[in-house]
C-alpha cells in the first residue's frame, strides 16, 4: 500500500447520516475486483455527535474512509494534514491513515466533477459561461476546480446571498461574481449550469427560468438519484443539450480515492455503466 498501512486488514468504509443509500461500497468492490485488490468496504451511519469518535475508532484498525453528508467539514477538522483541495474546498471526502497513525484528508470531488464533465459528459470548460446554483458545502467543493479547468466565467447564485458572495470573495479572481437569487431572469444563458442546492435532498419545488440554458447548455445536478430529479426535469423541459445527474462524479472522485489508497487507477467506464443501468 502507498500509505505504508501493509500490517493493517484492508478495511475501508463511508460515513455518513443517512448513508444507507450510498453506492460507494458498491463502487469500490467493483474497482477492488477489476484490480484485483482484496479489500471490505462497509457503509456506516453515525450521527454528527458521534462521528469524530467513530471515525477514530474505526480508522486504528482499517486503511481509509469517505466521508458524505453531514461530516466533510467535520472530517477536514479531524484530520491531522490536509491536501491543497480539502483545504480550500473547507471540506474532506477521504481520510487517510498514515503510517505514523496520523489522519490526513483530501477532497476529490471537484476533480471528479470536471473530469465526469470534460470526459464522460463532452462537456468544454475552458472559457465557458458557468452558473453555480448554490454556495455552500457542495458548491464550495467544486468551484475551484471549475476554475482550474479554465472556465471563463462563474456566476454563483445562492438563495442567501450572503454566503454566494463570501465564496466568491473566497475564489477571489475577477472572472468570479455573485448575483442574487431574484436576479437569475436577468443574468442570460450559460453554458454549463451547475445545481448544488440542497432543494432536491430536501424535496423542495426548483422554480428557474427557462432562460438561463440553450440547445447547447449542459445542465449537471451534483446529486444522483431521486434528489437529482427537480433539477433534471427542469433542464429537460428548458431544452438543453445534456441533463445529467451527478452519478459520473460520484464514481470519478471514487476512483481518485481508490488511487490514493491503492496506486491504481481502476476503469470507471465499466462501473458507470453498470450502476447506470442497475443503479446497484
């Protein structure tokens, strides 16, 4: 193992509250396979009170964890090192243990998000009109790598607007701004719409104007699954060139953790297609 972790079982896990619906552990026993690495990968439920603990405990005997909702900010301040992506994303998705029983964490979810989009999705970013929906956690740990990926221009728009300008004020280049919620009418078209509310996880109604997208507007909900649904049916009926949900991602920033744990990059091709068709 590139961790130097050889003596510990290769025990691996995600944290989160719920997370009876994740498919990670479904995702990394398909890549373990397709490698042939032997590795266990439980999901775990915890709750926000229980978590620091938890995650110590399990992580003094196993390799690594992802972490989902509600724990990525709590898993960044657990952790003893950080990478450059958790530290400005304010976030973590993996903890790792090192050697020396350290924890350090990453977050691969922006990475995972562009390269679902430039690869999987066809979808060019540099120079591109992006809006945001959205600025908190989920937002947040995307938007740099949007603008490493070159993006020439990036609207956030969040219902607190609040927090939509203190994430630009955070990304804190030029070509970065942002506009009130009761303004999106006026803003024009783009051509990659990023939805990163928390309106689907909560079953809220998405009301967004149709002028916003084109036949060329890719439309990328970060969720998958049932929450991803209110957004998706809005860019469908807004025309657009690609309604996509977030499962891409989802297996992209699986596969960084997978090469982080494992120095091996598995084929997500084959585990896409197969959760995209089964969604198991």
């Amino acid at each position: 193992m590139p961790h130097g972790t050889d003596l510990l079982p290769p025990r691996y896990a995600v944290f989160g509250h719920p997370v009876g619906h994740s498919l990670s552990p479904a995702i990394h026993r398909m890549f373990g396979e397709q490698c042939g690495v032997a590795l266990e990968y439980t999901a775990i439920d915890v709750t926000p009170a229980a978590f620091d603990d938890a995650v110590r405990r399990f992580l003094a005997h196993a390799h690594g964890a992802n972490v989902t909702l509600p724990h990525k900010a709590a898993a960044l301040a657990l952790a003893d090192e950080c990478s450059a992506a958790a530290r400005r994303a304010g976030s973590a998705n993996v903890l790792t243990r090192l050697p020396d029983g350290r924890l350090a964490a990453h977050n691969t979810d922006g990475a995972g998000l562009v390269r679902d989009l430039t690869g999987r999705q066809q979808c060019a970013l540099r120079g591109r009109r992006v809006l945001l929906l959205g600025a908190g956690g989920a937002a947040r740990g995307v938007a740099w790598d949007l603008l490493d990926a070159g993006v020439g221009e990036l609207t956030i728009v969040n219902r607190t607007p609040d927090t939509a300008a203190a994430l630009a004020g955070a990304l804190g280049v030029a070509r970065v701004r942002a506009r009130y919620w009761q303004d999106l009418a006026e803003l024009g078209s783009f051509d990659l719409i990023v939805h990163a509310t928390s309106a689907g996880v909560l079953g809220q109604p998405l009301v967004l104007p149709h002028g916003l997208a084109t036949a060329q507007t890719v439309g990328y909900d970060l969720s998958y699954g049932s929450a991803a649904q209110s957004f998706l049916a809005w860019a469908r009926a807004a025309g657009v060139r690609t309604a996509c949900d977030g499962l891409g991602m989802l297996v992209e920033q699986a596969a960084d953790a997978f090469v982080l744990w494992h120095g091996r990059r598995p084929d997500t091709d084959p585990v896409y297609a197969h959760l995209r068709t089964t969604g198991a």
